[in-house]
C-alpha cells in the first residue's frame, strides 16, 4: 500500500524569505501524481502545484516550485517570497491512476506560519 | 465553475441520531469523492462514485455509513445511529475525466461533524 509522510508537523518563515515543506512517499508503482494543497483556517483545501512522475522537469507555479526526486521518493515543496496570505496546512498528496479510481492519499500535513 | 459546495457546514448532533449531508460537485464533473479529515490528520478516503456508480468504498466505511449519486450530479453521506468517533469534518471532492487521469479534485468546504 502507498504511503505519505509529511515530517514536519509546523514551520514557520518570515515574510519574503523562501521554505522548503518536505514530504515522502512510498510506492511500488512507476506511473503517478503527486500534488501540494493548500488548507487555509476554516477554509477549503486549493490545489498549489502537481507533479506527473514520468516527468524529469520539476513544476513550477509561480512562487511554488517542487523538487521530485523519484528515486528518493521524495516531493518538496519550495515556497519561494512568503506572504502572510501563504499561511496554511499543506498537504502532500499521491494518486496512482492504475487504481481506478484516481483517490488521493494524504500525509499527515505541515502547518505553515508565515510571520510579518 | 461555481465550486463543489457541500451543506450544511456544520453539524451537531447526539451520539445515535443519523445525520445526512449533502454535496453539488462541479457540473461538469462525473467524478465525485468522500473524504474524512480528523483533528491533526490529512484527509482519509471513503468512497468514490463515477457518474451515479459508486465503484469504490473504503473499509473506514462501516455500515452505518452509506452514499448515494442517483442522478449523477448531487450526493449524499449518511451516517446512521452516530458514534463519538465519527466526529470529523468531511471533504467532497470531484473531478473530470474527461482530459485524463490526472485531472486534480477540487474540493469543497467540508461538513464539520460534532457528536455530543
């Protein structure tokens, strides 16, 4: 069965500057997707960034970029100019599309502070 | 796209009523998901419909729990005779199949369950 693993349970950053939200995962499988979203308080879960295994080239959006080291099993994600706005939980997310039912599985989630 | 919106936001009730939520996915979306999320927790998969065929149930869904998609469109989440330990929020999710696997879910607000 496919696991996540979010390690860090809070990280907390100064406006402007850049942090890295790390997450693992475990898999058997070749083909899969893996996202970032986003839980502001008491509001609804926002897509950020996805990232298709097959592949090389990490995704970028803006000030949201990954680093997917497949080999590792790694997806982090880098948040790059924080703003007070980008204070969330985020969670990792892997779906492998052979399931038949594309069902996400989550890590446990960071939750980010960003401090003015 | 006017979101998945799910009703009500927030439910209590005492321990052995049944509640019954509800959630108007994306129109366009034939894909629609059940998630539960705890305090402190990434969300957990309950179940899956495509169009009004429910393909996929998670054996977190005991029998108390049942969903329905008659018509393809709307669903519904019914818990029966409610226990502590269904106190949770919980996630609609939908998507499309229509550009591919790899179409992300959009989420909804959540259902904040309280049991007393």
């Amino acid at each position: 069965a496919q696991t996540v693993t979010q390690s860090q349970p809070e990280m907390s950053v100064q406006e402007a500057e850049t942090v890295t939200l790390s997450c693992t995962y475990d898999t058997s499988e070749s083909n899969y997707y893996l996202f970032w979203y986003k839980q502001p308080p008491s509001r609804q879960m926002i897509l950020v960034i996805r990232q298709e295994a097959y592949k090389q080239q990490n995704a970028t959006e803006n000030r949201f970029s990954v680093n997917f080291q497949k080999a590792a099993k790694s997806f982090s994600l880098k948040i790059s100019d924080s703003q007070l706005g980008d204070t969330a939980m985020y969670f990792c997310a892997f779906m492998k599309p052979t399931s038949g039912t594309y069902k996400y599985i989550f890590g446990t989630g960071t939750r980010l502070k960003v401090l003015a | 796209d006017t979101g998945v919106s799910q009703d009500p936001r927030h439910k209590i009730t005492k321990r052995g009523q049944n509640v019954t939520f509800r959630c108007d996915p994306i129109s366009e979306h034939n894909r629609l998901y059940w998630y539960r999320q705890t305090l402190g927790q990434g969300p957990e998969f309950l179940t899956y419909f495509q169009n009004e065929a429910q393909l996929e149930k998670s054996r977190l869904l005991s029998d108390r729990f049942s969903a329905e998609r008659p018509k393809g469109s709307f669903s519904t989440l019914e818990i029966q005779r409610t226990e502590q330990g269904d106190s949770a929020m919980y996630l609609c999710a939908s998507s499309n199949s229509g550009q591919g696997s790899n179409q992300p879910q959009h989420f909804g607000d959540g259902t904040r369950l309280s049991i007393l």
